[in-house]
C-alpha cells in the first residue's frame, strides 16, 4: 500500500524506483531509516559511513538491495574509494543524501576546541566533500543532491555555535550549488529537520548540563518528534526531488521570520546561561573537557 503522505506530496509517480541512493551515516536514526524506507520502495541503497558494524546490520536487514561502505566524510581518499565501489557494484549513482553529522555541547568559551571543530569539519565540509566525489556520476543521471540541515540552521542556540554555524553553512551551500548545477538537470535540495528522537538527540537530553537548557526550550522549539516524523517527509521531499523539506512543516514558518529569531532567543537564554556556564565549567573540571563535549555513537566514533 502506497504511503498516505507521499500521494497528498506528490510522491505517487515512484521516483526511487530502480534509482541507486546513496546515504551517508546510515548507521542509525534518520540514515538508516531512510535507507530502509527507499529500498522496501524499490532503490538499490548505498550505505555509506564510519560505524561500520552498525552499518552492515543496516544492509543485512535490507537485504540485496542494499551494501555498505566504510568511510569518513572528512575523508578525500576514503569517500573516493567508497564512491567507485557503489559506481562498481550498482552501475552508477542518481541520489546521493548527505546525512552523516555529529553533535557536540558546549561553550565556546571552554569547550574542547577539537571537538568543536570537528562538528563542523564532518557537518558542514563532509556534505561539500560528499557532493564533490559524487557529483560526476550524479551529473551523469540527472539526479538529486539532498543535505541535511537543522532548525540549528534558523534558531542559534547557545552551547549549539559550532552546530548552527555548520548547519547555517550547509543550507547557504545548497542555495550556491543549486544555481550552478540547474543547467545540468541537476536538483537540489536541503532538509530542516527539528528535533528528532535518534541517539544524537538522546545523548545530548543525558548531558548533564546541556540537557536541562534543552528541557528549557518553549513550545514546538523544544518539542521532540518521533522518527518517523521525519522518515515521511524527508522520503516524500525526495521522491519529488525536493528543494527545500521542513520536518515538520512548521519549520519552514520560521524562516519568514528568522531576522526577529536571534534577539528573541538571547532575551529567553538571560536566565539559563549564567547557571549553565558555572555548570559546564564544573562538568569540565569532573570529566575533561572532550568527554564533557562529545555526544552520540556517530560523534564519539568522528573523534576516536
């Protein structure tokens, strides 16, 4: 039975169908959900990512429509390797979804300097990275370049700069590239999605102090979204070859207002950044400064 969702979107006509797809951190959460999804619709799926374990699970419950490749997308060599074997094993490439990103906590002030920058090296240069190896075989079909943003993208939370700047980056990156690959029958689209529950978000709900400002966040900003939330519209958005996907469609509102968003959040954040700064600082002194930052499966095996 067809996906209610993707009939009232448009995604009736299967443009997955026969298609390869290749995913970056398809190890877990919306990477392998998508993988699963677009498969049981009839892609071939290239799981691409550094958890490789995790990731050949991934393709072993799929089955023979999926394979995996072992690769960091900081990587030149490894996403090179990893993009001639998907071209070797499946003929070519026609979507590629720049999904692997990592997440850390902390001020800017005294967070562990190389895991602040390492968020930004795998979000925001590891989707340019992704897209540049790939491009050519894309280019070759006519296909769709999908990176994953984040609400990070529009709302700037603090304790969340390294975040919201790779994120923000991303989303300017895609407006760039989609102008200059339209002549080529090249589309390009980038996803918003909010809060989703995966173990990115779970591990940043845990930390001791980050998570109590997250618990703190007002309304739909702070509300938390099943996975399959955004399972539904990001493989909708990518069956219509999308340009932009807001998960949900509420995010896509803020960004007709995000000039008013920066003052809002700093006047909402007067109260809970003093406690949480002397708290960040004491998790510091406890743990260290790379333990206190990093969060997630995908973000410890970036920093290993």
């Amino acid at each position: 039975m067809a996906n209610p969702l993707s009939l009232l979107t448009g995604g009736g006509k299967n443009k997955v169908r026969g298609k390869v797809v290749l995913i970056t951190g398809a190890a877990r959460g919306i990477g392998a959900g998508l993988a699963e999804r677009l498969a049981a619709d009839g892609a071939k799926v290239a799981l691409v990512g550094l958890e490789a374990e995790e990731q050949q699970a991934v393709a072993e419950r799929i089955g023979s429509s999926a394979h995996s490749w072992e690769a960091d997308v900081t990587s030149w060599d490894a996403l090179e390797r990893a993009t001639a074997g998907v071209v070797e094993h499946f003929g070519g490439i026609d979507i590629v979804i720049a999904n692997a990103g990592i997440a850390s906590t902390g001020f800017v002030r005294s967070v562990d300097p190389g895991a602040f920058e390492k968020v930004i090296e795998v979000d925001l240069l590891g989707v340019w990275r992704t897209f540049r190896v790939t491009m050519p075989h894309v280019i070759e079909r006519k296909g769709y370049l999908l990176a994953i943003s984040s609400l990070a993208a529009i709302t700037h939370a603090p304790g969340m700069a390294n975040y919201s700047a790779a994120k923000a980056g991303v989303e300017a990156f895609c407006n760039s590239l989609r102008a200059e690959v339209h002549h080529l029958g090249v589309k390009v689209g980038v996803a918003h999605p909010t809060w989703i529950r995966t173990d990115l978000v779970d591990s940043a709900d845990a930390h001791p102090v980050f998570g109590k400002m997250r618990a703190g966040m007002p309304g739909l900003i702070g509300k938390t979204y099943p996975l399959e939330v955004a399972l539904d519209c990001l493989e909708a958005g990518i069956k219509r070859r999308a340009r932009t996907i807001h998960v949900p469609r509420w995010v896509g509102g803020l960004k007709l207002i995000r000039a008013f968003l920066p003052p809002i959040i700093e006047i909402g954040s007067r109260k809970l950044v003093p406690d949480a700064d002397r708290g960040a600082l004491e998790d510091i002194k406890a743990r260290g400064a790379r333990e206190a930052a990093v969060t997630g499966h995908g973000g410890r095996a970036a920093t290993k």
